[in-house]
C-alpha cells in the first residue's frame, strides 16, 4: 500500500464526509423545523376553531328554530285577527275565543323574540372567536406557503451541491484500490461513515482519542504506506502530512 493511496482514500473520506454533510443539512434545513410548527400550530387551531364553530352552531340552529316559530307565530296571529275583525265571525262566544287566542299568541311570540334575542348575543363572541380563528388559519396557511416555497429553494441549492460533488467521486474512488476500497465501505457502514481518520498529534481525528506511546512509536517506525488502525475505533489512519 503506498502513500498516494492512503492520500487518494483520505481524500474520498474527505468527500463523503461532505457529502454526508450536505446530506443531513438538506434534512435539518431551518424550513422543514419551521414547515413543522406551522403545521402543528394549525392542527391546534383547527381543533380550537372545531370546537368553538360547533358550539356557534348549535346557538345558531336554536335561534334559528326560536326565529321560525316566531315567523309563525306571528303569521298565526295575522290569520287570527283576520278572522276577529273580518266581520266573518259573529258569534261572541267565539269572538272572545279568538281575542284570548290573539292574547296568547302575542305573549308566546314575545317570548320568543327574548329567546332569539338572547340567542343571538350568545352567538356574537361566537362569531367573533370563529372569525379570529379563521384569521389565524388564514394567517399559517399563508406563512406555510412561504416557508414551502423558501423551503424548495434551499433543497435545490443543497441538490445542486450534492450533485456537484457527487461528480468528483468516480475519480476519486477509481485512484483508490479495491481491497483497500473495500474495506473502507465496510468500516463506513459500520463506523457512522467515517472509515478513515487523520492521525494528529498522536490523536486519532475519528474518536479523538490519544493513542498510548507504545503503539504511535511503533507506528512511526512502520514503512510508508502501511495500512495502520486505530487501536480505540478500529478506523484506518493516515499520518497527517505524510
């Protein structure tokens, strides 16, 4: 194993770790977390605006149904004192009968209109709260549209990274040996994707481990180009500025 392809592998390394890099930022983008709270916080205020839209209208069917029997109350009266003072009814008896009955009808129709009344200011807050709600939906949704619209140009600029720096990898892995190719795939599966470290100062840059005096002597007298793991994290080492 010489030098040059322990540098050619160091320099693969390099690579994917960048493109790791860029692949995690374009999952960690500050959109997505962004995308993600405004889509919670319209869930929340859907469920609120639910809530308070069923509770505006049941009032609203009840001072709907007060109204309507009002109508026909009122319409009820009408027909009664057409009756009363149309001069088609002579009978006093049954005169009495229809002017008590006008009584009644007059004094049922004022409850009602108390009761679509008070329905009808039960209702206003409800309204108010329904209105302010749908503010607020109307508000993330347009929020939302910015931050997917930010948010699709900032993964096409990370995918326009990752493509370029994909290109340079076929060279790269082509100035690497296979078996040493190989065996740096198996440890980057295994070792979170960094396979290779730099050596420093008697530091592995992988784990960031000191390497006991024993074996970074032993290292040291080891020829050129010879394939040396770190005895902590099993990556291979590369002496720096070797």
């Amino acid at each position: 194993m010489s030098t040059a392809d322990l540098e050619a592998l160091l320099a693969l390394q390099d690579l994917d770790t960048h493109l790791d890099q860029e692949r995690h930022r374009r999952d960690h983008l500050a959109e997505r977390a962004e995308l993600a709270d405004i889509e919670r916080a319209t869930a929340e205020v859907e469920a609120a605006r639910a809530e308070v839209g069923a509770s505006r209208d049941e009032v609203a069917s009840r001072q709907d149904a007060a109204e309507r029997e009002l109508r026909a109350t009122e319409d009820r009266v009408l027909q009664v004192n057409a009756r009363l003072y149309g001069g088609t009814v002579t009978a006093s008896r049954e005169l009495q009968a229809m002017a008590a009955d006008v009584e009644g009808l007059k004094k049922r129709a004022s409850e009602l209109e108390d009761r679509a009344l008070s329905f009808m200011e039960e209702r206003e807050p409800l309204d108010a709260e329904v209105a302010a709600l749908d503010g607020q939906l109307a508000g993330l949704e347009a929020r939302r549209y910015q931050v997917v619209e930010s948010l699709t140009g900032a993964e096409a600029d990370v995918d326009a990274e990752l493509t370029r720096l994909s290109a340079q990898r076929p060279a790269l892995v082509g100035a690497v040996p296979k078996p040493l190719l190989a065996a740096y795939d198996r440890l980057r599966s295994r070792l979170g994707g960094v396979a290779v470290a730099r050596l420093v100062g008697g530091r592995c840059d992988g784990c960031h481990l000191s390497l006991p005096a024993v074996e970074l002597d032993r290292i040291r007298h080891e020829a050129a180009g010879t394939l040396e793991y770190c005895e902590q994290c099993g990556r291979i080492l590369v002496i720096a500025g070797s």
